[in-house]
C-alpha cells in the first residue's frame, strides 16, 4: 500500500512538474506579446496546445520505434507494434492493422528472438533502453531546432516536443520497479543482476510470438512456462498468468484456479497483474462450482471496472462473462450474446493464437455445462 501511494505521489508529481514547466512558459510568451491582438493570442494558445498533443502522440510513437530498431539490431525479429488501441501485427504473412489495448500502456513493441542456449548470452540492454534513448535523442534533436529557430511557432512547438520527449525518456529509464512499476529501467535493472529473469522474458517473448502465428499454448514446449517460484517479480507472474492459460486450455481448472488465486495474492506486482489474475480466479471460481458468496465477493465494483474497460479489445473477457451468465446466472439470453460477440471478436483478433485458445475454452463450456 506504501509502494501504491508513493508510486502514485510520484506519478502526479512528475505530471505537475511538466504541467507547470509548460503553463509557465505558456503565460510567460503571453505577457511578452504585449503588441499582439486577442485573437493571434488565441491562434498561438491554439498552436501550442496542439503541438502539446501532436509532441506527446510523436513522442510514444518513437519510444516504441526506438525499442524496434535497437530490437532488430540485437537480433530480434518483428511481432507487433502497437499505438493506443491500434495495433500492427503480422498474419499469415501479411501486416495487418487491429484493435487491442493494455490498461497501464499507451504503445507496445513486442518482438522475439531465437532460442539462446545460455541464459547470460540472452540479449536485453539494447531492446529494453532504445525507446527512452530514443526519446533522449529526440530531445536533443528539437532542443538544437528551438535554439536556432528564428520563427517563434517553431522555436516553441520544438521546446515543447523537446520538454516531452526529455520526460518520456527519464521516466522510462529511471527504474521504478521498487515502486510497482515495470518501466524499461526497471527491467533492464532486474535482468543485469538475475540472468535468470533474462530466461523467463525470454520465454514470455517466444510464447507470444507463438501464439501470434496461431499456435495454442498446449503445443508450445513446457519448459517454456516453467519460473522460479521463489522470485516473486511482475515478469515471474506474467509467465505464471501464461501457464494459467495453458491449464484452461487443458480444462485443469482446479489447478488454474489455485495458481490465479496466488497471483492475485500478491501485493508487489503491477494492478493489471492482480486484475488478470482476479478475472481468472473468477473463471475458475464459476466452472468449479465455487460457493456463490466466494463469486459475489470477488465480482465487486472495481473488478467490474476493470472487466468493462478491458473487455473492450481482449477476448478473454468475453470468455469470463461467458461462463457467468452461462454457468453462474443461467442467463441464456445475455450467454448467447456473449457466445456471438467472442465468435466476432475472434475473426480479426490480434493475436490468433489466443483466440483460438479462448474459442477452444468458450466451446468446451458451452458442451459440457
């Protein structure tokens, strides 16, 4: 809870600091324009404001680009790149553009590697610190063109890309893992001083690269989901979710439900980790044939948050409400409109594999329940 709030106290700091550092220079710009009317003072607030959104969106845009180039480099190989909602995957052999998003993430480049025999010689530095680099790079870049600039739209359109993008790359960089943050930093930090996480992300990387080409879990190696469980990391559990999906796929419930309930326990990973982990343990719950004030407890109104936000690209949650209305609430008429929008969802999903991988499920519910 302590970690929660700093985390928190920190993250609106920083956006204050930034808020503040643009206001001052905003109304520092109007005050000097003594000699312009109100409405060119109107047409330069609406410039900034704008440079302000277009700086932030070019700015995560290239943090991810950052990740790609440096991923290529250091022999990784392309699996999606994602913008906001917009995503950019490869099917059957051709880039095609989908929906999906992560609570907690505004862009996502996702790549994999060929299988390294020794875990030290698993590439990481360079994948993980080319987006806030690449970020550093920018700042520098517009810093110069602001400096030199003789046109006052440019000189403060690029000071402010330059204030974002000096931003973006330090709080990606600086580790924030002891805060439940997973940023690049953190990451890069955990990996340089255990090369067995090195392993686990790497496997994570494979799985999903896997799965992206159409592949169920149940057809991947097991030794790739296997983790330490004395390593209590926010990597370690999100390999642990994977083998959660793994056990649905092979209708091991029982096992599934009590590997979801250890995540969930857990206090020191991320909030969206603890969420997947609660819908899952709800799953769980609900095929089991768990008591009905267990399932009612769990389903409160922050989980119903989160399942309503989530459900809006990921089929799993499809999957969830399913099995509730189905199994729990014997609600055919809401089940089968359920059963209809996943059946929809899965046609143009982004990842192939995972929705096959919940269709797989959702059908074995609708056959056996």
């Amino acid at each position: 809870m302590k970690n929660k709030k700093l985390k928190n106290f920190i993250m609106i700091a920083a956006g204050m600091l930034i808020g503040g550092v643009l206001g001052l220079l905003l109304m520092q710009k109007l005050n000097t324009d003594t000699g312009t009317d109100r409405s060119a003072k109107i047409l330069r607030v609406a410039v900034l404001l704008i440079s302000l959104v277009v700086s932030y969106f070019a700015g995560i845009i290239i943090h991810e680009g950052g990740h790609l180039v440096m991923g290529l480099l250091t022999g990784y190989k392309f699996v999606s790149f994602r913008i906001g909602s917009f995503i950019l995957v490869k099917q059957n052999g051709k880039f095609v553009i989908r929906r999906f998003s992560l609570s907690g993430t505004a862009g996502q480049c996702l790549m994999t590697h060929d299988m390294v025999e020794k875990d030290e010689d698993i590439p990481y530095f360079w994948y993980n610190a080319g987006g806030g680099l690449f970020n550093l790079l920018t700042f520098f870049i517009c810093g110069l063109v602001c400096l030199y600039s003789d046109n006052g739209y440019v000189h403060e359109g690029f000071a402010l890309a330059a204030i974002i993008s000096a931003w973006l790359g330090v709080v990606n960089l600086i580790p924030l893992g002891a805060l439940g943050l997973a940023n690049d930093g953190a990451n890069i930090l955990d990996q340089y001083r255990s090369i067995k996480l090195r392993r686990l992300i790497l496997n994570i990387l494979i799985i999903n690269s896997e799965q992206s080409q159409g592949k169920l879990l149940v057809e991947l190696p097991e030794e790739l989901f296997e983790y330490d469980g004395t390593y209590q990391s926010n990597i370690s559990m999100n390999l642990k979710l994977m083998k959660v999906s793994r056990l649905l796929e092979e209708h091991r419930f029982e096992e599934a439900k009590t590997l979801a309930g250890e995540i969930a326990d857990n206090s020191k990973i991320m909030a969206v980790l603890i969420n997947e982990a609660k819908c899952e343990l709800l799953f769980c719950k609900i095929v089991t044939g768990c008591p009905p004030h267990e399932i009612d407890e769990l389903y409160d109104d922050d989980l119903k948050k989160y399942i309503t936000l989530s459900g809006k690209t990921m089929i799993s949650r499809r999957r969830l409400m399913y099995a509730y209305y189905y199994i729990y609430r014997q609600d055919k008429m809401n089940a089968d409109k359920e059963y209809n929008l996943a059946v929809k969802v899965s046609e143009n999903y982004s990842n192939t594999g995972v929705a096959k991988s919940e269709m797989s499920v959702i059908e074995y519910i609708k056959e056996n329940y």
